[in-house]
C-alpha cells in the first residue's frame, strides 16, 4: 500500500495547477458574475489533453487513469468549480461511457472530436418528473427507418446550452419497464427538432450555463444508440458511478480552495492586535476543514483505484462523493464564517466557493442518494 | 592586495570606500581599475576617494565583453598579487565576476550586502531566498571575488592631499568571437502593474481624475513603472481602467517599491500589494490602517508631498 | 544544432518561511521544482530545435532525488538529461566544473543554455563560469535570441540598453525571464517523458579530481518580513521627503 502519488500524477497536478492559476483563476470571478460559459479555458485545455483524461490515446486521448483523472478535476475546480463541472460532464458522463459501451465506428467518430474540444459534451439524463429516479423517464425514441425519432424534454443539464454532443436517455419500450430506457449519442448540430429550453438562473456555478432541452420530432441516426435498446438505464448507473468521482473531485477542490482562502485569511487578517489564526476558535475550525479533506481525498483516491482494478465500484463512488461534498459544504460554510462580514461580500473567493459548494451535495445524485447506494451495499 | 574596478564611477567610489576599509585591516594596499579611458583626471579623483595606485589600462578592445574584461584583469589580479577583489554589481560586472572567477579558480560572491575580515578571512552577507534570509559565507580560495551592488556602501570624503601611483598599462587581448552589432537605449515606457518595480498608486485621497498626473510624474522617475490604484478610483469613478487596480479582485502587484498615495489601507487593497518589497504611505490621516503596512510613510497631504517628492528624487539622481 | 540546457533544482522560495524561534529558513519539506528562468532557457532550446533540428540535452548538478523535476523538462520536449548526483554545498566553482565534465562527455554541442540566475540564489554565476571553463563566448541577459546555420544573435537586456551581439557556435547563452513564455507540457507528453532517457553519471566519472569548495556557509538567518513603519510626521513636508529620500537611497531604490 503506498499514500504517495506516482512521479506521474505529481507532474499532472503540478501542470494543472499551474495552468489553472495561469489561466483559469484570472478570469474565474468574471464566468461567475457574467454567468458566461468559459468557451476560451476550454479551447486551451484540450491541447493539454485534460478533455480526454482516461480515453484511449487511439482515440486522442492521454488515456490515464482515474486518479489523474480525479487530480486535473480537482486542481480546476479549485479555481472554478464552474470550469471543473464542465470538465467532470465531458470527460466522465460523454467520453467514457462512448469509451466503454460505443462501437469502434461511434469511438472513431466522437471521442477525437470530444477530446480536440471541437464540441463540448452534455448528460441528458434528467427530467421534471425524472431525477433520482431514472425509471421514471418520459422522454421517448421511436424507430423509424433508419432513424430515431425522440420527443420530450430534459432539464437542469449542465452545458445545456453550450455542448453539441449530447447523451440522451430516451424510453425505446415502454412495457420493458427498467429495461425500455435507451441511450443515444446526439450531435445537436447535425439533427433538427433539438431545441434548447429555458436557461436557469442558479445559486452557484454560473459558468456551467444549465438549461432545458427539449426534442420536437428530433431524428437521430439508428447508428447513434448507444449500446443495445434497453441498456440505457445500465449506462446511465454505470456512467453515474464515474461521474460522481468526478463530482466528488469538484467538492475536494472547492474544499481545498476554501481552506487555503481561509488560512490566508486568519494569518492577515488582524484583530486585538493579532492574526485571527492566533485564536483557537479559528484554529479548530481549520484543523476541521484540513481533516475532512484528508479523509475526502483519500475516499476518492480509494474509489478511483476501485475503478480501475475493474468490477463494481458503486459503493466506493457514492461514499467518496457523499463525504467530499459534504466536507465542500462545512469547508465553505466555516470559511465564510472565519472570513466574517468579509465572507459575505462577492469581493472575495469564498463568497463563491460558498454558492459553488451547495450543488455538489445534490447533483449527479443528491447526499440522500448516495446514503441509498452506500446502505443498499452493505445491506445486501 | 585589494583590487577594485567598476565602469561607473560613483559605483566606484562608493566601492573604494569599503575597500580602504578593507585594505587596512588586512594591511594591504588599495588598487583601482579604470580601462580603456586614458583618464588621468579620474585617476586623482580615485586616489582622493581611497585609492593606493590606479592602473589606467589601454586595450585593443572596444566596448565591454566580458571574455576580454576577464583577460585583463587576470593578469592585473595575478600581477598584483591581489586577494580580494571587489567588481561593481551592475550587469557588466555581474557577468564579469563570475568568468573570472572561473578563470582564477576562485570563489565569487554575488551582490554583497556587507563585507569584512575576520581573522584574516574573508566574510561577506547577502540575501537570499526572495530577501527572506541573509547568508553570511567565508572565501576558502586563495583569491575571492565579490561583486558590491550600488548604494551598499558610502564613499570615503575625498581627500586632495592623498598620494598614490597612477601606473599605465597596456594590455591586448584575444578579441572574443561575438560581435556588437548594436546598442538601443531602451525605452522606459509604462509596464503592466503585475510586472512593475515601482508601482504608484493613487486613492480617494485624489480630488479629480487630472491630479493622476501627479502620481504619473513621480513613477515617471522610476524604470519598470507602473500606475496602480485602489478599488474607488477604478471600480467606482472610472478613473482609471481595471488594469490599474490592485487589490483583492484587481490585481495581485509584488514590485520592489509601492507608493500608496491618498490610500487609506482597507483590507482588499492590502491583499493585492502585501507582497512588495518596499511599501511607501503617502496620506494625511495618521490614523490610516496604511501605515500599519508601511516601511516608509509620510503624514501629510499629497498636493503637498508628491511635487517636492518629485523634485527630490530628481536631486538625488544627479 | 545540439543544444544544453543547464538547469537547477531549487525549493519553491515563496514557501520558505523563517522560523521565529531559531530565526532560520526552513527548507524542509518544501517542493522542489526546477529554477524558473531555466524553464524559458529550456523552451528557448525546444524552439531552435524545432527550426533548426537536432537535440536538446538537459544537464543538471542536483540531488539524486532529482530525476522526478528533470522529467517536467524531458516533458516539456527536451530530448534527452544528464543528471550529476551532488548533495553537498552548491559551490559555484565545484559545480560548474562538474557540469563542464558533463558536457564533454555529452560531445560536440552548438549552444548552451542557461538562466541568467536561479530564483533561490540568484547569483548569475553558472554561464559564465561555464562558458570560462570552455572557453567560448558568452551572451548574457538575452531577451531574444534568432539562430542561424552559422552563428546567433542576441539581444541583451542590460536594463536600460539593449545590446545586440552575434557570435558563432559554439556559444553559451543566459536568458531572462521575458524571453519567452514557457509551455506547459500535456497529458500525453508528460506520459511520454517516462520514455525519454536519463543518464545519470557520477561526480567522479565527469572530473578526475572534485576540486574543495571555494566558498563555504557559515550561517543563514531569517530577514524579519515586518514592516518597518517608519513613519515622518509632525514636521515639514520638505524635511520628511528627504528623510523618505535618503532612506529609499539606501534601499537602494533611487
């Protein structure tokens, strides 16, 4: 057993850091008050391979494994969660599940184009009556010819508006139950009847730009199914699982973010005459914030390696998200705190590390769900 | 022997004074070095300054080079059988050092902050790590070269009545393959805050957007110059553009100097400019929170201020 | 075109913090990382080679350790590195001699390339040194360099000049930092270093005889980082600006 990160993943989280720091963290309080999707971070970062973490390198990728994958999420979400969400949907939620359920045709035609950031990825997975319940989709695919024709609409989808290639959950059977969901690879650009609904104003994560989207009679080539008919809702569990690896990585680098901006903070800032680091109060706060994401990170670390030994992982996934975004949450939440009135104004970091933080406890399943996956585990 | 040389005289001078020090602890005489300049007149004025003997050398070379710089002064070090040499720390004598050092064998000491002798030895301190610590180091070899960076030390009062030996030389050396093939004075025009030495920068303290002019003219008297300010004069009266802001949300400024002028210190502001090396306060409340972050601070109103402040620096360049 | 970069493994020097008890730096457990301005001395390299062909050799005095900062530059797009194992006192003239022993045994060479100083020191020594002890040229302070089939042209920032020398190869080369922007390596390049080769030769295979170290420490101390807060106040506004004056002048700022 070794805690250290190889030669490898060090040189990785050094790259990413230093180009989030170059990059990303100057412009990261403009995404957030434009509410503007970061088009030119994302053109940069493809040429660095971080739009294709764990794709095969035949397909353009670096072809890495999963706790690299972890590391480049979390050094960009430190600067902007926004930016690390986008990522985390492209590279975990599009790229991999073409990776590992699409045909070589599928591969050779999306994945290059994915991992260049020609066009970026989006999930289509949920809908207004469809959350964590998945079966309960509305949307639907109907073959004809040689054609899917999709009708419905699906909501909250991160880069909604902004990505091109889309993977839409769609019920082929209705009578299947469980068994009737497919998936499909979408290229907005080459369909009609895709349409992009309402555009939501959010708490946090401004950059991400989520919306609705919704299909009138949208053709999709039979080519673009993803699988067989009926695997969707195996692909979207499966999917999830790396997913939330990827979310779990968000939270750790606002976490880690929140931290630092606090401990900056308290050692500047003076009052009766000493940094507020000097007092206890702080101190066991930090101490806190420091200890849960440990803990956090080696979870997620745990779960990766999971992963990539094969087999299930879903347990490992959901404790790792679970823990990381609740360590996000009370990391945020104190670090506001500890930065007091400060804390509360949009002039400093933690403002928005504060909003950013609270949807990493409810997206790609919410801390209730990921209680559900965990017990189900270990009740079995 | 010491042996002192530096291209520019008031380096020179400044060297000759902690040289004669030197010399005399360790009972050995002050030699200067001018080259290439059959300049009697600053031979005397060395001499006045501190100097025991000037060697005034005439060279086959032009402009400087430091492969042929080194030529010279080996055989001058060698001759003279000098065991501490002290070269000006400007770029020449930066470059220059080092080769010669490499030449003799010797050790080199860069951008000296203090030098003496101890025992016979000789000790120098200078910074390291960014200024965050000062390192005292012992020369082991038979000759030690250091370079003296300007303003370290004060020169000696001249004295007219001095006497030394003014000693001619010519010296040719083996011309260095590279060629000069221009010279640009370069141009001090503005740089971006992140990049500056000097930044100055203006606050509420500042009536109209016009008065800017007068934090312009005192950077102006500064190389790597930038204006900055603080959040009002940019986010709020647009007085200046959002390059020019430093803070929390502006920019994140490190220069060797920063003037805070007519800022009263809020938090943000400090979190963007804590980092400079020097920090000048510039405000007429003596209770402004800047002066808690100040090396250098001025009560006073800056109408006031900034044109003697002007005035003065220029003085003291010349 | 062969081209070396000499490079240096430092620790991150923002990091270094004094401690208040002992009232010395505390260097350990820092990271360690490759000098700064040697990056742009390496990128400076990758770009010639990509104009003109050839190799880039790194070659590094360092810690053994130090194999994991010379892969950044190996992904960066060096070819290939030399690293000289050497865990005691970096003396300017030891280690200098020890990368001229490497540099023979790396054969014919074009340029070397080197930073015009590492940010943990600073003291501009290792060009010319190295560029002494082979007896060739040195451009120093370039912030723009061009090469031809025949010789190079730099342009030296000597900070309110800029002089532009010419010199055939073989030629030794110190950059600024403004030369260039250095690249971040990718994903895949940074994959790809694993495969670049490594030699590592000891002090004694590069020099017959390692040569006593010319300058010792005797001690570090910590700078206290406090403001001074000196402050001119009550008293004539012509005599507090030549009291800023004069200290600024021994700050050596004017």
């Amino acid at each position: 057993m070794d805690f250290e990160l190889t030669d490898k993943q060090k040189m990785i989280k050094n790259m990413v850091r230093e180009f989030a720091q170059k990059e990303i963290a100057p412009v990261a309080e403009e995404i957030d008050k434009e509410e503007k999707f970061p088009h030119e971070i994302i053109k940069k970062m493809a040429p660095l391979g971080l739009l294709a973490v764990m794709v095969p390198q035949e397909y353009g990728g670096a072809g890495l494994d999963t706790i690299s994958y972890a590391i480049v999420i979390e050094e960009i979400s430190k600067e902007c969660a926004s930016t690390g969400v986008i990522a985390s949907v492209h590279n975990s939620l599009v790229s991999w599940p073409i990776t590992e359920f699409g045909t070589k045709a599928q591969k050779e035609k999306f994945l290059p184009i994915l991992a260049k950031g020609e066009k970026i990825g989006a999930f289509a997975a949920t809908e207004d009556n469809a959350g964590t319940d998945l079966g309960a989709l509305e949307t639907t695919a109907k073959l004809d010819g040689d054609e899917y024709v999709i009708n419905g609409s699906k909501t909250f989808i991160t880069s909604g508006k902004d990505a091109e290639i889309h993977i839409v959950f769609a019920i082929t059977d209705k009578s299947a139950g469980h068994k009737g969901i497919s998936a499909f690879i979408v290229d907005k650009e080459k369909t009609e009847g895709f349409e992009v609904g309402a555009i939501f104003e959010k708490l946090g994560i401004h950059g991400s730009v989520t919306s609705e989207l919704i299909f009138k009679d949208m053709r999709v080539p039979k080519e673009n199914l993803l699988g067989e008919e009926g695997d969707g809702l195996k692909i979207a569990l499966a999917t999830l699982d790396g997913g939330r690896l990827g979310i779990a990585a968000q939270a750790l680098g606002i976490a880690q973010a929140a931290l630092e901006e606090s401990i900056e903070y308290s050692k500047n800032r003076q009052q009766f005459g000493r940094p507020i680091s000097k007092f206890q109060a702080i101190q066991w706060k930090l101490a806190d914030m420091a200890t849960n994401i440990d803990a956090a990170r080696l979870l997620l670390y745990r779960a990766c390696h999971a992963k990539d030994q094969g087999g299930r992982f879903s347990r490992e996934a959901a404790m790792a998200k679970l823990f990381a975004s609740e360590a996000a949450m009370e990391a945020a939440v104190e670090g506001v705190q500890i930065h007091g009135g400060y804390g509360y104004i949009k002039e400093y970091k933690i403002e928005r590390l504060f909003r950013d933080a609270k949807i990493t406890e409810i997206y790609e399943g919410t801390s209730e769900a990921q209680r559900m996956v965990i017990s189900r585990d270990i009740l079995k | 022997m010491v042996l002192a040389y530096a291209g520019k005289k008031q380096l020179m001078l400044e060297m000759l004074g902690k040289g004669r020090e030197l010399a005399n602890e360790l009972e050995k005489e002050l030699t200067a070095v001018i080259v290439g300049d059959e300049n009697h007149a600053l031979a005397e004025e060395y001499i006045q300054y501190g100097a025991d003997k000037v060697f005034l050398i005439r060279t086959n070379q032009e402009m400087f080079k430091a492969e042929e710089y080194t030529q010279i002064l080996t055989g001058l070090i060698e001759e003279s059988e000098s065991e501490l040499v002290l070269i000006g720390s400007n770029k020449d004598g930066k470059e220059l050092a080092p080769r010669l050092a490499a030449k003799l064998k010797a050790g080199c000491v860069s951008e000296c902050t203090d030098i003496h002798i101890d025992d016979g030895d000789i000790i120098t301190e200078r910074t390291i790590f960014s200024g965050k610590a000062v390192a005292k180091e012992k020369i082991n070899s038979k000759q030690g070269i250091i370079t003296v960076p300007s303003k370290t030390f004060d020169p000696l009062d001249a004295d007219t009545g001095r006497n030394g030996d003014i000693i001619e030389k010519e010296i040719m050396v083996d011309p260095s393959r590279s060629k000069i093939i221009d010279v640009k004075e370069m141009e001090h025009s503005g740089v971006n805050v992140e990049d500056a030495e000097v930044i100055v920068s203006c606050g509420r303290g500042f009536d109209n957007r016009e008065d800017i002019e007068l934090a312009e003219n005192l950077a102006a008297q500064f190389k790597g110059r930038a204006i900055g300010c603080s959040r009002p004069i940019s986010a709020d009266l647009n007085w200046l553009p959002e390059e020019h802001w430093v803070g929390l949300s502006g920019h994140k400024v490190k220069p060797r100097v920063y003037f805070a002028v007519g800022i009263s210190g809020q938090i943000q502001h400090i979190a963007g400019m804590r980092d400079s090396d020097i920090i000048v306060a510039i405000n007429k409340d003596p209770d402004a929170l800047i002066f808690d972050n100040a090396d250098y601070g001025i009560v006073g109103d800056l109408y006031k201020v900034l044109p003697e402040l002007i005035d003065a620096i220029e003085n003291a360049k010349t | 075109m062969n081209i070396i970069v000499c490079a240096k493994q430092i620790v991150n020097v923002t990091d270094i913090r004094i401690d208040k008890k002992t009232n010395k730096p505390v260097l350990q457990g820092l990271d360690n990382k490759i000098s700064d301005i040697d990056k742009n001395a390496v990128e400076e390299a990758i770009r010639v080679r990509d104009e003109k062909g050839g190799k880039v050799t790194i070659i590094m005095v360092g810690p053994s350790e130090a194999t994991e900062t010379v892969k950044e530059l190996l992904a960066m797009g060096a070819d290939e590195a030399l690293l000289i194992p050497w865990d005691q006192d970096y003396d300017y003239h030891v280690v200098s001699e020890l990368l001229i022993g490497g540099i023979k045994k790396l054969g014919d060479y074009d340029i070397i390339l080197c930073g015009e100083a590492s940010l943990d020191l600073f003291s501009g020594q290792i060009g010319p040194r190295v560029a002494e002890l082979l007896d060739i040229p040195q451009i120093t302070y370039a912030q723009e360099i061009g090469a031809d089939d025949e010789k190079v042209v730099g342009d030296r920032n000597l900070g309110d000049s800029i002089v532009t020398v010419e010199s055939s190869y073989p030629v030794l080369i110190t950059v600024t930092k403004e030369i260039n922007e250095p690249r971040l390596p990718s994903l895949m390049d940074i994959l790809g270093a694993a495969n670049k080769p490594i030699e590592i030769l000891e002090a004694d295979d590069v020099v017959s005889e390692v040569s006593s170290p010319t300058v010792e420490t005797i001690d570090i101390t910590g700078v206290s980082m406090d403001r001074k807060n000196i402050i001119y106040e009550e008293m004539p506004v012509g005599e507090a600006v030549s009291k800023l004056v004069e200290s600024l002048g021994k700050e050596g700022v004017i």
